[in-house]
C-alpha cells in the first residue's frame, strides 16, 4: 500500500458560551484542521490538528510522505519531524500519526487501540471543564464563585461527572480559590476538584494560594507558575500534587523536568507528544520514574477525541478522568454526531480505525462558518485579544 495523495480543510464549529482564559476569551467558537490521507487502495485516515489554520503548515510536509508505505510510520516520523530541525512541528506530525493509524485499523480490520496492544477498559472517565463564561446559555456571565460551583453542579447532572478543573488566571487569585472553596462545599468530599492557572501566577502567589487550598483536598494543581523552576519552586512548598501540560511539553525537556523533580503527574497531550505512539513513548518514561499521568484536551472534535480514547485505553496508569473541553461543543464534524457521556464517561469507539467518519454536510457547514468567522489566530484576532476583548 502506498499513500498517493492528502487533503486539509478548516473548520469551525461553535460552543456553548464564550470561554475566558489567561490570555483572553475565545470568540464562541473552535477551530480545527482536518486532514486526510489517502492511499493506492482506496483507504482514508483521517486526523486532526488544532492552532488556528494549519493547511499550509501540512502541506509543507505533505510531499514528504507521498510514495510511502502508510505501515513504515517510522520513516515517515523521520521525514516529517526529526530530520526538519527548519520546519519541526509535531502538531502537525500527531495528525499525520492520528490518520496513519486510521488507515493501517481500516485495512486490517482492527481498531488503533488494537494496533496499540489493546484496550483495557471500553469507557474511560472524563472531567468536566470549568471556564468563567460569557454568554452563558440562557444568558447572563458567570461573574462570582457560586456562578462556578453551578455549573460545576449542572454539568455533574447532565454529564454524570465526577471530576471538574477550573481554568484560572482569568479574575483575582483570591476569587479563584474561593470558587474551588464553592465547588467543594456545594459537591462534597467525595467530588475531585482541579485548578489550572496556566502558569499565570507568581510563585508566590501560587504558594499562597495553594497552601489556601490545602484543606479542600484538591486531586491536583495544575501549572500553578511558570517554567520547570516555578512549578519546583511550588511543588516544595505546597501540599496538592502538582500537573503540568506545561513543563515539559516535548521530549527535549522531560530528561531536565524529572531530574528536577517538576511535577507529581504529566498531562499527555497527543499533540504535544507527537501523536498516539508518542504518548505511549511519554507514559512508558513516566512508569519508569514514578510519574503519573493523565489525558490533556486540545480543544478535540470527533477525531481527536476517537484518537484519545483508544490511546488512554491501553495505558494502564491512566485510570483518572481525563481533561475534555468536548462538552462546550455544538455539534460535530463526526458522522452520527457527537459522542455521548454516560456517567460521566465516553465510550471507546469500536472501530476499524480511529472508529469515526466524517459527515460531509458537517464538513461543508463548518468550513462556511470558518470562511464567515476566520482564524483564531489571524492578525485582527490577536490584536483584540491584546486589548483584552477575546483570542
């Protein structure tokens, strides 16, 4: 089999609220690249990539991965990540990865988790994500702790959630605390609570509020300062196990992360991680060091998602909800819609494959609503994000 040819098109599909941030607030919707290889036998993968627009950056690299046997996934990582120090980009690569994967499950039948030695478990567990909001469906902003801890509350009844992570860094660290304080006397003790101020806060401030938090018995505190030396620096002063997605973030800096005793558990984002073979790689460095791990959201429509589940199904370490911003969606771009949450897990999908397809109509739709709405990252976009309005 051989790959004779790709595709990449973008699209937008809109949430349920607008989502602040450190660095801003989403304008209510998300962007994605999707990509698709094909092959010599008819055989489609599919992938995906986040960060705005990525069709140019794929196709810098797509010539490179022509001609080639879509099984030699190796080769491929050679050509299209370690041997283009100019163009690196293992965004890019994880979707390629994502979609070589789908093609080798379709053509044996088999599913990526089975290509991947395996699910474990059929349903995995998932957080649900707490964003201070604008445009709050039925209106109105979340603008105080108990706005939190009521949509923390909502999304346990609708989504069967056990665990939630605030994203912080947005209003006064003090607040912030507070509204973990809210979400834990509203859920009880028996409810796991999460906090990620994305690396906004001074070391200081991340000891103080940290040590404030000590007593609510969160399951972690993520990225509470900035860099390997601030989330060190926290780490030895405060009593919550620290996360990060942060630091590291890429193989060059795992060695110096775990020598400096960065973090109690790594986040593996597939994307970060170099696609699906890449976190398997991350998870079997962390057994080796006594480092948890857990799955990090990149902002995932259906094939991410579908590339997320099969992966986290065959780590055995992996038993703790992993982070999901799927549920602001709208709708998806997947056929047969958007995956369901039953007791606040999703179900691995079945497969051959990644296990999804796309729905053309949705494809059309979406990339309408991406001409319509633009990148998240042109340069229009940025500059209101600078002047505090949305990124």
């Amino acid at each position: 089999m051989k790959i004779t040819g790709t595709r990449a098109r973008c699209v937008a599909i809109p949430l349920s609220a607008t989502l602040r941030s450190n660095t801003g607030v989403h304008p209510g919707y998300f962007v994605r690249t999707i990509i698709e290889i094909m092959t010599d036998e008819g055989i489609t993968g599919l992938g995906e990539v986040g960060g705005g627009d990525q069709r140019a950056a794929f196709e810098r690299l797509a010539s490179r991965i022509i001609g080639h046997d879509p099984y030699h996934i190796g080769v491929i990582k050679q050509r299209t990540l370690r041997n283009t120090y100019f163009m690196p980009n293992a965004r890019i690569y994880a979707a390629i990865e994502m979609a070589l994967l789908d093609i080798q499950g379709k053509a044996t039948g088999r599913s990526v988790s089975d290509l991947l030695g395996g699910s474990l478990r059929q349903r995995l567990p998932f957080i649900g994500y707490l964003f201070w909001r604008y445009d709050r469906p039925g209106g109105g902003d979340d603008a105080d702790p108990q706005d939190i801890a009521d949509h923390c509350e909502e999304l346990a009844e609708t989504l069967g959630i056990r665990s939630a992570k605030l994203k912080a860094g947005v209003m006064a660290p003090e607040e912030e605390a507070a509204a973990m304080e809210a979400c834990r006397a509203r859920m009880g003790d028996a409810f796991n609570l999460r906090i990620d101020p994305n690396g906004t806060w001074s070391v200081p401030t991340a000891i103080a509020i940290g040590r404030r938090l000590e007593r609510i018995n969160l399951e972690w505190y993520e990225d509470p300062a900035w860099g390997i030396e601030g989330l060190n620096a926290v780490r030895r002063r405060v009593n919550i196990p620290i996360a990060t997605n942060m630091y590291p973030a890429r193989f060059d800096d795992l060695g110096p992360a775990i020598r400096r005793d960065t973090a109690d558990l790594i986040l593996t984002d597939i994307h970060y991680w170099e696609g699906p073979l890449g976190v398997r790689d991350l998870c079997n460095t962390c057994r080796t060091f006594g480092v948890g791990v857990a799955m990090h959201s990149g902002t995932e429509f259906g094939i991410e998602l579908a590339a997320m589940l099969h992966t986290a199904s065959t780590i055995p370490e992996m038993v703790v909800a992993g982070d999901a911003h799927y549920h602001y969606l709208e709708d998806d771009i997947i056929a047969g819609g958007k995956f369901a949450y039953r007791d606040g897990m999703i179900d691995v999908p079945a497969g051959p494959g990644l296990g999804v397809a796309l729905d053309e109509e949705k494809m059309a739709k979406y990339a309408r609503l991406f001409e319509e709405k633009g990148d998240l990252y042109d340069p229009g976009l940025v500059k209101f994000a600078l002047n505090g309005s949305f990124c």
